[in-house]
C-alpha cells in the first residue's frame, strides 16, 4: 500500500510535495494498518478528514470481527459449551481492557451499550426517573451534541425538572462564570461534554466536577471526542458516569461504554428489561442481576465487543502522549495553513483544543464547499455537527469542518488547502 502512494505521481495526488507525506512521524506504520485510506475516491488518493464523524480502522479491528465469527461464534454467558466459553472469556477480556484503558476500579463499573447515545439516554432514564423531581435542575452547557441535551430535555419535562445551560464565549470556550452562576443546591445533575465534536474545545471537566460535588450533583462526562485523544482517567477525575462510543476510538460502530460509579450503578433501577439482567424471575416479580450485567439486557454486540480490544490495544501500542503531540503538531499546522486562505475564519479559537479544524469562508455554503471537496477526494464534514444550539449561539448555519486522526499527514493538509483554494476561486 505504501509502495502505491510512494509511487504515485504528484499529478495523482494532485500535489507537488509527496514526499513531505513520508517525513511525517510514525505515519508510514501507522497509515498501513489502514487499508481503507488506500483508495482513489473521484479519481483521486482518498484524504480522509473526518475522523470526529468515525474513525477508520486499523486491520486488527476487521480481522478480530471475522475471527469471531469465523472461530467461536455463540452467545456467551450462557453456554457451557467451549465456542461459548471462549466467546464469553473474549468478551470479559475487552471489558477488562476498557476498565484499565479509562482506569475504572473494577470490571463491573463498565456496561457495554451501543454508544454515547445509549449510555446518556440510559443515565438520563434510569439515574433520571429516579431521582429527578420537581424544582431540580440539571447543568448541561452550549456546545453539547444533541445527545446530550435531547435525553435531559425528556427526563426533564417528564420529571417536572428544568434545564439550564453554561453559556459559550465567542472563542468556543465554556464561560466559567456562567457555570459558577448557574450552579445552584438545586442542581442534580452536570452532564458536560468533555471534548466538543464541532469546535474540537477541550472542557475543564475536572473543574467542573469538583464544583458539582460541592453541591451535591451528581456528574456525567461525555467522551465521545476525548477517548481517542485525551488520558482518562474517571477515579482521578472523580466522575459519575463517562460515555463513549468505540467508533470514534479506531473500534467498529454499534458497541460503546458507559462508565459508573458502583455506589451509583447499584442505587439505579435497570434500564432495559429481559435476559441476562436478572438474577430470577417469576410472574410475581423479578430480581436484578449484578452489576455490570443489570443495564446488559440481551443478547449483546459479541462481534464489534471482541474487535474492541484491538482498537484499544492498537492506541494503547502506540502510546496516548506520543499520539497527542502528532496530532497537535497537525492541528498546529493546519490552523497555520488554513489562516492563509482569504475570507476563511476558523471557528472555535481555544487555548486547548484537539485536532479539529472548523471553518467558514466568507460568502460559500459549508455544503457546497464539502460537496465540491468531495470531488477532490478530500472527506470532510459540514452542517451543525449535531449542535444546533451550539450553530446558533455562534450565528452560523453550520461549518466546515476537518477532523485530523493518528494516520492524517501534513501533506493531507495541504491537499485540503490546495482544495480549499481552488474552491473559493469556483463557488465565489
Ligand atoms: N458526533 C460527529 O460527527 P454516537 O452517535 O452515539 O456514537 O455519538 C454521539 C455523540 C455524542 N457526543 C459527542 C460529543 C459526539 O461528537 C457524538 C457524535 C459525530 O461529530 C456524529 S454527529
């Protein structure tokens, strides 16, 4: 796969600087353990820039998902039979490798759900329905993903709570005073984003919930951004809950995490009712399993769960501070780059951010700006990024926006320059 880029003429790649491509560290290894980045996309090398959408993966995730199916397929905890046991040990181990990966206390703390959507609807109704009442106020701030404001907003409304919201500076920040403001004996819950999908703003998320047990609040983080970026560490940070999805983390879709406090899991009735959360049942009534498997009802994700382990193994090997400082020097590069362009303003202009470059340029449409880099072969996104509150506040219709990962080069960076100027030169 290298050798084909490595061959490539720059005509090909529409760029004159191929080898810079190569002279970026740990981009040769890393980059090959990709096969879906080696494609031509409209006649051009496929630049893959959004990575805050879903993360490509590495072939040790693919291989571990036809593994299992190909091996030891069957349900587990169920069977005493060796295709399940093996299922069932493979299972437990990413269960173990996401406690240590977010250094949980124990395995149990961990519940495997679809994603950060299911594990903030799941706290919102189970932790929500009982212990919400009327006159609590749950904190959520500006810049959330709807994922994180629709399922308080129904709990709330529910409940007879009211939801209040951390105002967002004009640099896409969290206005600390606003949250200091808004903070009150009242408040039960504080669900804040730890990293925003559409301004790449890294919250003060400790901060925030040292705040919050002052008053008694109780604490979910969302870390659909930060999990593949960031060190976490939820007994540091002293969390109630953390929510992530294993798309966003090199993992497949349809299998996240959802991370509890015991004391809190053991206090929350279950979510979901059927096989596997209960310890026994009778027409009478029902007693709940354990912890984690009390919020796991049914037949779980075995395949993607498996193929987990490999995403986090495949992070874990190349190390979270080294993967860090690449993709900062990225960004770094990117945001130098992309303040060259004529009427292109970035959009969110925090101190500390992660690699996510959101921008407008004077007088073009985000849609058809991605559009026309569609055809270019350069995948970006654009719109609200499931963050209309967010899109507002900012008065803007959407952005455009490039999400940079492990395997993104410099040299993709400039394609996305090159791109970006010829489409101002068309659509304006
Ligand atoms: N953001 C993006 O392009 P799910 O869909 O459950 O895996 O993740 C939802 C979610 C929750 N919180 C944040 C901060 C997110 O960024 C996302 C997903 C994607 O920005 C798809 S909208």
């Amino acid at each position: 796969m290298i050798s084909t880029i490595m061959n490539a003429t720059p005509t090909m790649l529409d760029h004159q600087n191929t080898n810079k491509r190569l002279q970026d560290p740990i981009w040769a290894e890393v980059r090959a353990q990709f096969p879906i980045l080696d494609q031509q996309v409209n006649g051009r090398q496929l630049v893959y820039l959004d990575n805050a959408a879903t993360t490509q993966k590495p072939k040790r995730v693919i291989d571990a998902i036809s593994t299992y199916y190909q091996e030891y397929n069957a349900n587990i905890h169920r069977g005493l039979h060796s295709l399940a046991e093996r299922a069932t040990a493979a299972y437990e181990d990413t269960r173990e490798a996401v406690r240590a990966y977010i250094n949980a206390k124990e395995a149990a703390e961990v519940i495997f759900t679809r994603g950060t959507t299911e594990g903030i609807n799941l706290v919102a109704q189970a932790w929500g329905r009982a212990n919400l009442n009327p006159g609590d106020e749950v904190l959520i701030s500006g810049m959330e993903h709807h994922s994180n404001i629709v399922p308080w907003q129904m709990i709330c409304q529910e409940r007879g709570a009211k939801l209040k919201v951390i105002a967002v500076t004009d640099l896409g920040e969290l206005d600390m005073a606003s949250f200091y403001d808004q903070i009150t004996e009242w408040t039960k819950m504080v669900a804040v984003v730890h990293v925003s999908n559409a301004l790449g703003t890294i919250n003060p998320v400790a901060e925030i919930v040292q705040a919050a047990k002052k008053v008694g609040a109780y604490t979910l983080v969302d870390g659909a951004q930060s999990t593949a970026h960031l060190e976490i560490d939820v007994q540091a940070l002293d969390v109630d809950f953390f929510a992530f999805s294993s798309h966003k983390l090199y993992g497949p879709t349809g299998i996240g995490v959802l991370y509890g406090k015991r004391t809190v899991l053991d206090a929350m009735p279950p979510y979901q009712g059927g096989g596997e959360m209960i310890k026994e049942v009778s027409f009478e009534g029902t007693t709940y399993n354990e912890l984690p498997y009390k919020f796991e009802a049914g037949t779980p994700n075995i395949a993607d769960t498996v193929a987990l382990l490999e995403a986090i193994n495949f992070v874990n090997e190349l190390g979270k501070p080294a993967m860090h400082a690449y993709e900062q020097s990225l960004l770094t590069y990117g945001t130098e780059q992309l303040n060259t362009i004529d009427g292109l303003r970035i959009i969110g202009q925090a101190a500390n951010k992660i690699s996510v470059l959101s921008f407008a340029i004077d007088g073009i449409h985000p849609q058809d700006l991605g559009i026309l880099l569609d055809t270019y072969g350069i995948a970006v996104r654009t719109g609200h990024h499931c963050t209309q509150p967010l899109m507002k506040r900012l008065g803007l219709p959407g952005t455009t926006r490039a999400s940079l990962a492990i395997y993104n080069t410099t040299s993709e960076v400039d394609l996305l320059v090159t791109g970006l100027r010829k489409a101002v030169k068309m659509l304006r």
